[in-house]
C-alpha cells in the first residue's frame, strides 16, 4: 500500500523537492539571508500539509530553526527527525554542467546544490511522515518531532545552544537523521559510529619582529622553523602519534565489526589510487585501512602561516608562525583529556628560543551506538528489506556534532540512515541525488517508523 501511494504520487514528490532545491539558502553568505529564511518557511508549510502539529520558525541570532510534532501514539516511542536545509556555495560555477539552483534530471540523477546534502535526504523524513498520515487516517505508529536547522554548513551554533536549552520540548527515545550515504551502491548502511573533533591553533612567537636575516641568522630563533620543528614531533614516520596518553582511552571495535568491515567490498589499492591520488598510503601499519579512518585517532596539520610567502624574495627570520591542527577522537577519548595532553606535549617540545601558544577553537567527543538498540535494529531490518540484501554497520570517520550533542544533553542514540551514494559530490560542483533513492528514502523512513512502533 505504502509504494502504491508513492508510485501514485511520484511527479508530485519530485516537483516539490525540485521547488526546494531552487531555492539558494546559502547560509554562509550575508546576500542569501531572505533565501534562507524562505527554505526555512518551505520546511514548516511542508510539515504542516505532512499533519505535523505545533509548527513553528524558530528566531535565533542567525538562522532560524524549525520544529513540529505529532504526539497522538500513547504508549510508543518518540522518533526526532533531524535535517538541515541549508546548503554550500556552489562554486566553482564553471564546473557545473547546468545551474546549480536550477535542478535537472539526467541519468537518473538530480543534479542540484543540497541535492543530496541534506534537503533530498530531509525531505524523505517529512515525505514519510505524509504518507503514513494519508494511509492511515492522520495516525502515526510512532510519535514523532521534527527539529530542522540552517546553520549546519556554518557550525550550527543556533542549533547547539537551543538542544540542551530545550532538553523537554525535545524529549525523544531515538534521533533519525538521514545525511550519510551507502557505503556502496545496492548496500543498505548504517552508520553506527563518529569521530569527534578537537580543531586547534598552534602560534609561535620567535623574536618580537620579523628580523633580517643576514644581521641575525645562526643566532635568533625562527618562529616558522620552530614551529615545525614541534609539529614533526608529533608523529613518528609511520604515523602514530607520539602524544603521551593519546591512545589510553581508545576503545577498540569488537571481533564481530571489525569481521564485518572485512566483508565490505574495500580495495586499499583503490582508496590509494582513485580516491586520495597518492604514492603511497600512510598510518598505523599494524592496523587496516578502514580502522585507521574509522576507529583510530589522528592528527592533521591543516595549513601553516608565517613569514614571507609572496613572490620573490624577502630575507626575514619571521617573528611569528602558526598552524591549524586538528585530532579526530574516537569512543572513549575525553576531549579535555586529550586538550590537556596536547598542551603539556606542546609546552615540553617547543624549540629553544620559541613561545607557543594552544588556542582549541571546538572540541567534542567521538561516538558510537550499539547496534542492538531496538531503533538500529528496526532500521536495520527495514533496510535490509528495502534492497534485498543485509545492512552493513560502518563508521564515519568524520564528524556529526548534533549527534553528539543528541547524546550528550538528551541521552538518546541517532539512527543515521543515509541514501546517499559515496559518489554523490557534496560540497562539490554537479552534486547530485539518485532519484529513485529518494524514493526509496520515503519508503523505508516510513516503514522504519512502522517496525520501530510494533516493537
């Protein structure tokens, strides 16, 4: 019943995420701020046909946030649909074969900016939760709220302050949140595992001003050279961090997952050569691919400042220097622990003549759900279901802060279902949604919320 619904309303499904997607809420850009505001009021009149109650447009000091609910199944859980619809710029423009804004359908695929990241994969939520209304006369098998930001492509600063704020409007058993994708195309996936992130910028101060280099060079102290000095500290040849502490906490993945990875279709060769481009692959040689980007810390220097930079030449011992440097965290590294370990290493490693300064710009943990919650067990059996084959648990080596977030102050688990394909170009030019996912997105969300509310 539930695909002849769909299949009966495919054109007008499609036109309306289609209207969505022209729509250019660019949340980083001051110029797009009205086009912001109008996706925001497109997703609370969406939730308001869908039969979502108690809609509202959320002032905050940047993007608004939206919020409805249906709270009429006593008994049964509570399910909170998270999204964003806010999306990247789309430059480089030039790359893109049609307009970014103006989405078109080729192959099979719709080709638009947020088509995948995140108003596809969102509107399948507010999609499902229309379906189940129409078949079933307004009733839902589950209780459900809905909190949509747009700021996510920004840091999500409105949505951080407003979840702990606001911790019983938003009372839920379980977190649905579909902005991940396939681990490949035909295999149902769910993601089961973050990394956190503690993002840092590391100065160094050598002499008070920038000094020439034929008077004082041998004898003054170099803030660049210092400060890579102290960075090529931090990691040995084969990549294990040399931090005192840093793998103490690491809580390693069980027999059971890590036999699972080794069942995904994963080449190293072809990560190496298709995807990253380089000679060789780095990291822990004692450890797999996939464990190194999912289950093991890291440390990264995003780019280093200082000195003389511009074309020519200028003979400067540069005064100042600094780096951005990042760890990924994962379960149970406390990011305080490991901010403290990075500071007490950075004060006992700096070169002679250098003064360091740490400055954390954000921080959070790691995360990962068991996969027996009754809510990753329903979503695992429906997905299953849907493309014919059994869902794979993976991690993500990146970082979803409102799922931690989710943890932390509402103490639920997130289901994070994507339908999404890992060649879909988030963030990049011709992003792009497979059609019939989308489909196939409303459908299984829905009959998600049907296993979730018999349980």
């Amino acid at each position: 019943m539930l695909q002849e619904y769909i299949h009966a309303h495919e054109q007008r499904l499609l036109d309306e995420l289609l209207t969505f997607l022209r729509i250019p809420s660019i949340s980083t850009l001051p110029e797009h701020q009205g086009d912001v505001a109008r996706a925001a009021e497109f997703v609370a009149d969406a939730l308001r046909t869908a039969g979502l109650e108690h809609v509202e447009i959320i002032p905050t000091d940047g993007h608004p946030l939206v919020y409805g609910d249906w709270l009429h199944a006593p008994g049964k859980p509570t399910v909170l649909c998270y999204g964003h619809y806010d999306v990247q710029p789309p430059d480089p423009l030039e790359l893109w074969h049609t307009p970014p804004f103006e989405p078109t359908i080729r192959d099979g695929n719709i080709y638009a900016r947020g088509s995948a990241d995140d108003k596809g994969q969102m509107y399948t939520h507010i999609k499902a939760v229309e379906a189940l209304m129409k078949l079933h006369d307004g009733q839902l098998p589950v209780n459900v709220k809905f909190l949509v930001e747009g700021e996510e492509e920004i840091g999500g600063k409105a949505i951080a302050k407003y979840v702990p704020a606001q911790q019983e409007k938003l009372k839920a058993d379980v977190a649905l949140v579909s902005d991940t994708a396939l681990y490949a195309d035909g295999i149902p996936t769910l993601c089961v595992g973050l990394r956190g992130l503690i993002y840092t910028e590391i100065e160094a101060t050598g002499p008070a001003r920038d000094l020439h280099s034929g008077l004082f060079g041998g004898a003054a102290p170099n803030a660049v050279f210092g400060l890579v000095e102290l960075l090529a500290k931090m990691k040995d040849a084969e990549g294990r961090i040399q931090i005192p502490g840093i793998y103490d906490d690491v809580l390693e993945p069980a027999a059971a997952e890590l036999a699972s990875w080794d069942s995904l279709p994963f080449s190293a060769e072809s990560m190496r050569q298709n995807e990253v481009g380089a000679t060789s692959l780095t990291g822990e040689p004692d450890r797999r691919v996939l464990e190194r980007i999912w289950s093991r810390p890291t440390l990264e220097v995003h780019g280093i400042a200082g000195g003389f930079t511009a074309a020519g030449a200028k003979t400067v011992i540069p005064s100042k220097a600094t780096a951005k440097v990042s760890l990924r965290l994962v379960p149970d590294q406390q990011p305080e622990k490991i901010v403290a370990a990075l500071r007490d290493f950075v004060a006992a490693n700096t070169p002679l003549g250098i003064v360091t300064e740490v400055r954390v710009l954000s921080g959070g943990p790691g995360l990962v759900v068991n996969p027996d919650h009754p809510a990753m067990a329903a979503a695992a059996k429906v997905f299953g279901e849907a493309l014919g084959r059994p869902t794979v648990f993976t991690r993500s080596g990146g970082s979803i802060p409102i799922v931690g977030d989710f943890a932390q102050h509402l103490g639920i688990p997130t289901v994070l279902m994507g339908f999404g394909l890992p060649d879909d170009g988030l963030h990049s030019p011709n992003e792009k949604f497979r059609l019939s996912n989308y489909y196939l997105g409303i459908a299984t969300v829905a009959h998600f919320l049907e296993e979730y509310g018999n349980r």
